[in-house]
C-alpha cells in the first residue's frame, strides 16, 4: 500500500491557480449560503 500511495503522489499536479479559483468559489458559495440560507 505505501507503494502505490507513494505512485499516486507522484502523478498528482499542484496546480496552484485552479486552487486559487476553487477556493474563491468556495468563499462565495458559502458567503451566498449564509445570506440567503444553506438551500441555494
């Protein structure tokens, strides 16, 4: 198992501008959920 997690890590990109969106997407989501209620 240590293997091929160890394999899988090293086929992962970090691809740190799409996080940055993510992560803005996210703030925004969660912002509109506290506005408007968790059923958006």
């Amino acid at each position: 198992i240590v293997n091929e997690i160890a394999e899988y890590k090293d086929k992962i990109e970090l691809d740190t501008q799409r996080l940055k969106e993510v992560e803005g997407r996210l703030n925004l989501i969660n912002s509109l959920k506290s506005k408007y209620g968790s059923t958006i």
